[in-house]
C-alpha cells in the first residue's frame, strides 16, 4: 500500500486515469484506509466535474473558410526550411514558379480549394449533424444531465418505460474505459430520443436512441460497425457517429478522440 | 475524418491526409484555446490565421511521426507570446497564481466538493480568465488531453515545471471558484 506522500503525487495522474498498475491498486487501496488522501483525491475529481462545463467556442465558419483559403494558398508556394519556434509569413502565391506552372498550379488549388470546403464545411451543413451536436451540448451544459444514475444498463433501460414510444435497443452496459453515466429523455428534431451519457476520461459522449422514419441519413458511409453502415462527421469541434437499426436511429456525439469514439461505437453496436 | 478503431472495416486511406487538411483538423481545438488565451474573439480569430500560417510555412520543419498537435499549439502559443511582447514593448515579466491562491483560504472537504458541483459554464469561464496565461494554459492543455510531457513540449519548460504550475494553477482557480459558488 502507498503512503500519503507517495499517493499525493500520484494524484493528478490518478485522476487522469494514467497509473498503471501495481501502482493503481496501491493508490486505491491506500484511499480505503486514508480519509484525508480521499478527500483530496474528490476535491479533484469535482474540480474536473466543474471545469467540464467550461464554455467550448466553435470555430467560426467564415475562418475555417479563410483557414481553407491559406491552406490552399500555400500550396501554391514551394518548399522552403524554416524554423517553426519562429517562422515567417507565407510569401505571395506563385513566387519561384515557372511560366507552366502559373498555368498549372492555380488549378491545383482550386481543386484543393474546393476539396477542402466541400470537406470542412459540407460536413457541417448536415441537419442531424448540426441535431446531434446541438443536443449533446445541452448534455453538456445541463446542471443535471442524467435524470436516471447509473447503476448499470439493466437499471437505466427499465427506466425509459412509458417515457417513450419504443424501446432503446441497447446491449453494452459500460466498461472501465467507457463508464455509462445514466439516461434521460431528449427531444431530437421532432420526436422523443433516450439519452444514454458515457464517459471517457475526462470526456462525455451522448448517444441519443430515436425512431428514424422520416428523417434524412446522410448517405456517406466511411466504415461498417458489426453489420450496418454508419456515417461519420466532425463539426464545432465534435464528433459525430450516425447509424440506422431496424427503425432505429443513432447519434454518438462526444468531443473525445476519433479512434476513442470509434472504440465506444463498436461496443455499442457489438453483438 | 478517419478511423482506425479494432472492429470497424474500413479501406486504409491510400496515403496519409495532406499536412494542410491534418492541421484544419486541429483548427477547432485550436480556436478554442486561442479564445481562453486572448479573452477575446476578434484577436482569437486573428490568432489563429498566424499561426496557421506559420504552421503551413514551418512544414519543413516538423517531424513526421512526431505529435503534431503538440507542435501546433506550440506554434500558436509562441505567436501569442509573441504578440504580447511587440504590444508591451518590454520584456514579459513572469505572472504567478500563487498570490491569488495565498490571499483565499480554502474550503474544505465535502463542503467545497458540493459547492463546486452547483457552478455554471459563466462561472467557470470567469474564473478561468482571472488566472495568468500561464495558470490558464497549462489548466486548458492538460483538459485537453495533452500529457505534462506534451504540455511541456508545448510550453517549452522543463515537465517538473509544468507539474508545479498546473498544481498551483489549479488550487488558484480552486480559489477563484470559491468566490463563484457563494
């Protein structure tokens, strides 16, 4: 077992889940038997609870486009070594090019240009995107997001009986990696969805769980989960994970690392 | 946007994403940031153009296989520095949370805890711009996700100074919290 000092300093990396074991078990361990070392290690985890609902400030889209407009401009100029703690400004476009490649070079961009619009901001323009991400937002900055705690999947799904007018197909209850927080009811479009709340470190992720019909999935289809096709997207700062189920839609939405969200869409959608 | 999660088939990209479209990947994370550092939209839009431009000139001078998300919020922290000490005309003198920790004593135990838990996004954010840029972000990078090793890197300091700096930024804003949550 670790002692105070020892556990102290561990703190931090134990509340960013970084120890690894045996130091892990030795810090639990010694938060059982000390009071003080507990409390601190809360007083933490609470820190963390109140900095989450920190305001996140998206990227404006009339920058990404001037962001986009650079990116293409630069590719534009040749290579030339810098030194990046101190790097200059790009030099106008065309400078060191030959006569063909004034020809050539602008097309190239254009085509990037347009790449990369199409990419950055087509993506945002989805409506169940913009739903999405919209909805976990107010996850995000509701005072109390779950209205049912978890005490495991099998208590949160009872839950939404009578509350809706279908029942969530879901069987992945949460994991140490991906601990399900709780469930609540939210409006998504025009129709009731359940809400299941994950966390991942430091993270959230909402899934919301809706009746599809009607609604219009983008049909863009990056990768397959466990036998049906799903649709990914990054707007605001947030990812997005949309699938369809036997009438059932599915929204995953967190600001968490795209092979981390891809981690949890596995596990929800494995059978 | 692409996955390479266990479980999920997936073509392999045929090649890796061009180092422009890798960077606009960062640029809502980075504006993020940019606007705790500058307080400010306007600036924090003007911040982030520089530094990506930079970023774009500076290509040639990033690694490949390195972090380049440590690199470019390295980038973008280095312009703000750098537009700080062309406004001041003077050398930064170092800011320090310390003093904003000492002046407040703390509450303690499940009383603050239950305190901390009834604050609100305003709060957060003010108390948040009363810290140093220092203070405020090493906090930011570390919820970011980045490692003090990576932050470090960021920062460019030594990793026992960001571990004494995160720890004594944190209990500042512990401290300005307290106020928020009276």
């Amino acid at each position: 077992m670790s002692d105070c000092r020892t556990t102290r300093e561990q703190l931090h990396d134990a509340v960013r889940g970084r120890l690894a074991e045996p130091q892990r078990g030795q810090f639990s361990a010694h938060l059982q038997t000390c009071s003080d070392c507990r409390q601190l290690f809360e007083r933490e985890q609470a820190l963390d609870q109140a900095l989450a609902q920190r305001p996140r400030y998206p990227l404006p889209e009339r920058l990404r486009e001037k962001l986009v407009a650079t990116a293409a401009a630069a590719a534009t100029g040749s290579s030339r070594t810098t030194d990046a703690a101190h790097p200059t400004l790009p030099p106008p476009a065309r400078r060191r090019l030959g006569r063909w490649a004034a020809v050539v070079v602008p097309g190239l961009a254009a085509a990037l240009l347009a790449a990369l619009l199409v990419r950055g901001v087509g993506e945002s323009r989805q409506p169940l995107v913009d739903e999405a991400i919209n909805d976990h937002l107010r996850v995000l900055y509701a005072q109390h997001p779950v209205e049912i705690e978890s005490g495991g999947i099998h208590q949160v799904k009872p839950w939404f009986a009578g509350k809706l007018d279908f029942a969530p197909v879901l069987e992945f209850s949460g994991d140490e990696e991906f601990p399900l927080e709780g469930g609540a009811i939210a409006l998504f479009v025009d129709r009731k969805a359940a809400t299941f709340v994950f966390k991942h470190r430091l993270h959230t992720a909402s899934l919301f769980v809706f009746r599809s019909q009607d609604l219009s999935f983008p049909s863009t289809t990056e990768h397959a989960l466990a036998g049906h096709s799903a649709a990914s997207a990054a707007s605001r700062g947030f990812n997005v994970l949309l699938w369809q189920d036997h009438g059932l839609g599915y929204a995953l939405v967190s600001d968490m690392a795209p092979d981390a969200l891809a981690r949890l869409a596995a596990k929800l959608t494995a059978r | 946007m692409h996955w390479y999660a266990e479980g999920m088939r997936r073509e392999p990209p045929p090649s890796e994403p061009p180092f422009a479209e890798q960077l606009l990947a960062q640029a809502d994370a980075l504006y993020n940031f940019a606007c705790y550092l500058c307080k400010n939209a306007a600036e924090a839009e003007d911040l982030v153009q520089d530094a990506f431009a930079r970023a774009l000139n500076a290509q040639s001078s990033f690694s490949v296989g390195s972090n380049l998300r440590a690199w470019l919020f390295r980038i973008l922290r280095n312009t703000f520095l750098d537009g700080k000490r062309r406004q001041r005309k003077s050398p930064l003198t170092e800011e320090s949370d310390v003093e904003a920790a000492a002046s407040h004593d703390f509450l303690r135990g499940d009383f603050e805890i239950d305190r901390l838990r009834g604050l609100v996004a305003r709060d957060i954010d003010a108390a948040l711009s009363r810290l140093s840029d220092d203070g405020r972000s090493v906090i930011l990078l570390d919820l970011e996700g980045f490692t003090e090793t990576e932050i470090a890197s960021v920062m460019d300091t030594a990793v026992g100074t960001v571990k004494s700096r995160l720890a004594r930024a944190r209990a500042a804003l512990r401290a300005e919290l307290r106020e928020y949550a009276k």
